[in-house]
C-alpha cells in the first residue's frame, strides 16, 4: 500500500479516471454493494498495515473529540444528569399549570370587574394590595436565606425555592387585581410596571434553567452514544484523513465553550454554534469523501460500496455533531443563567423602591 504520506487530496482527484474503481451499475449491483459495504470495513479493521501512523497507530494517543467532548460533557456526571433532569420536567409541568390557571383567572376577572364590584361589601381593592405586597416581600427571603448563615436552619434552599417560585407568580396576580385594571397615579405606574419586569425577568430565567436540566440526561447518553459510534467506525480505515476529522470535530467541540461574555452577544452565539456545526458538518465530509475515495482506488472498490460506506459514515458524523451542538447550547445557558442574574436583582431592589414609595404616597395623600 502506497505511503499515507503523499497528498490524500492529489491523490483522490487522480482516481477519477483510474482503472482500480469499478464503476457498474444496476440493480444486482447495488445490492451486491450493500452486501459487501460491511465487508470491506471489517477487513480494514483486520488488516495489519505498517505504515499508519498518528492516532490511528498501535499505542497511539487518545482521539482529540475524545477529550474535547469530555470537557462538555465531564461536568455533568450521569446520576445528577438524571435527578436534575426529572425535577426539571415536573418543575416546567408545575409552573406551566400555575401560569395558565392563573392567566385565566386575569382574564376572568378583567372582562367581569364591572360587574363584581367587590366595593360594595369590602375594600376589597386595598387589602389585596397588602396582601400581594406583603407575599411578594416574603419571597425577598429567599435571597437572604441563601446569604445570611444564620438563617441555613429554617429549612432547606429547595423549600424556599419553592416558595419564592409560587409566591413570585401569586403576589402580583393579587396585586393586578388590586389595581382594579387600571392605572391612576405616576407612582402606582411605576410601581406595577417595576413588577412587571421582575415578573417577566422570572420567567425568562426560569425557562433558561429549564434549558439546562430539561434532557440532561438523555443528551448525555446521547454524546456518549454517538462519539463511541462515530470513532470505532472512522477507525477501521487505516488513514491520515480520520485523524484529521477527529482533529477537525474535536477543533469544532472546544470553539462551542468560547464566545463573548456579554449579555447582548449571548443570544447571537446559539446561531453561531449552529453555523459553525454546519460548516464543521460540510469540511469533514470532504475529508470522509476524500478519504474513501482514495481508499477505494487502492483496493479496488465498486463506485456501490463507495458510496454505501460514505453515507453511513456521514450519518454518524450528523449525529455526533449534533449531540455536540446540544450540550453546547447546555453550557450557553448557564452563561445566560449568569447573566440573567445580574439584571434580575437589580429589578427585585427597584420594585422594593418604587413599591415602598408607592405604599408611602396612599397612606400620606
């Protein structure tokens, strides 16, 4: 077999024309390269050849997507994977259900407030403002809970998670309805519309944490699944190109843990992962045709088994580029959790302000 060495690419374009590959055609053909597409690679496997070097050499090193992928996927250990991945999923349907039910109730209550007039029997209006006003302060607690050390024995952090997640949703649907729909005061308005944002501010960042444990589990084996598929499949084909491949995808799944930091570029990096999956996806199936090519000049393979082989190959890479760009969308969401922080406790102290003034304002006017 002729030395690896030489330029596979130089090489691959000179077979157009070369005698060693068959090209026929037909249906008994194609079935016959079905049947021997699976042969040639098990033969590749067994052959002893002097000359392969690199990776794919006797002792020779690690895969790099190996390592890269572990620095995706390592921080993730498969038993807290799974726990984290079935609270998630109830935490999503528990939240879902409280939003929904209560958007109803808003809406129930906003086309029949003419007609409730709770006015006549109580003022109903000022002590559902206590009462959302004074829930939504409780669930300030949680914050000092998770800061203040003495307060680490009333209860565990998943209880006040809990309560701060409910009450942070119930506060301010009291308080819209303390509102009576309608505005009449500049500092009611800034107020509700602080309120607001904090609201909205929770939802968006509860939906990122969902993102991060919402299939964890599943997209671990799934990395894991398809890196073991893809690389015992590339490494029966004694050549320089499958090391070029794994240094190309391993090149791809260590680009998915850079980008920028700021909030405002974060949400451009999810397309740019996914376009650099698809150019990863595209060069490496150059380097797999080029491969095969090559090597189907040198042992004399049908055009059949050539192209049989090439796209099982390219299913594989798919997958596992695929899984990559999953755990890295995983990984973008932390950062987005991080940075949702920042802007998220401001709004909670600007509320505490604006609703303070607003509280001082009716009881002094």
């Amino acid at each position: 077999m002729t030395n690896f060495n030489t330029d596979i690419k130089q090489q691959a374009i000179e077979l157009d024309g070369g005698p060693a590959m068959s090209f026929d055609s037909g249906p008994a053909a194609e079935q016959r390269s079905q049947q021997t597409a699976e042969a040639a690679k098990a033969q590749f496997k067994s052959q002893t050849h002097s000359d392969v070097f690199g990776l794919n050499s006797p002792g020779g090193g690690a895969a790099p997507i190996i390592g890269a992928t572990a620095l995706l996927a390592a921080k993730y250990p498969t038993h807290a994977a799974e726990k984290n991945d079935r609270k998630s999923r109830f935490e999503t349907r528990l939240v879902l259900f409280i939003t929904l039910a209560l958007t109803a109730l808003i809406v129930y209550g906003w086309t029949q407030w003419g007609k409730i007039n709770f006015r006549a029997s109580f003022d109903f209006v000022y002590n559902s403002g206590l009462i959302g006003g004074i829930l939504m302060l409780l669930t300030l607690l949680y914050a000092i809970r998770k800061r203040v050390k003495l307060l680490k024995k009333l209860g565990g952090m998943e209880g006040w998670y809990y309560f701060h997640l409910i009450g942070g949703v119930i506060g301010p649907v009291i308080v819209i309805f303390h509102t009576s729909f309608s505005l009449k005061s500049v500092n009611s308005t800034m107020a509700f519309v602080a309120m607001m944002l904090v609201v909205i501010s929770g939802l968006v960042g509860r939906y990122i944490y969902t993102r991060i444990g919402y299939g964890l589990y599943r997209k671990i084996e799934y990395i894991r699944d398809t890196e073991t598929a893809l690389i015992d499949s590339l490494r029966r084909y004694p050549s320089q190109g499958v090391e070029n491949i794994e240094r190309r995808l391993s090149t791809f799944a260590l680009a998915c843990l850079a980008g920028p930091k700021d909030l405002i570029k974060l949400p451009l990096r999810f397309l740019a992962i996914r376009t650099a999956s698809a150019t990863c996806y595209v060069r490496a199936s150059e380097d797999l045709s080029t491969m095969l090519r090559y090597l189907a000049q040198e042992e004399g393979w049908s055009i059949g088994i050539y192209k049989d082989l090439l796209e099982q190959e390219k299913r594989l890479l798919r997958d596992h580029i695929n899984s990559v760009v999953d755990i890295a969308y995983v990984h973008l969401y932390e950062r987005l959790l991080v940075r949702w922080r920042i802007i998220h406790i401001p709004l909670l102290y600007i509320l505490f302000i604006t609703g303070v003034a607003h509280v001082v304002a009716v009881h002094m006017y």
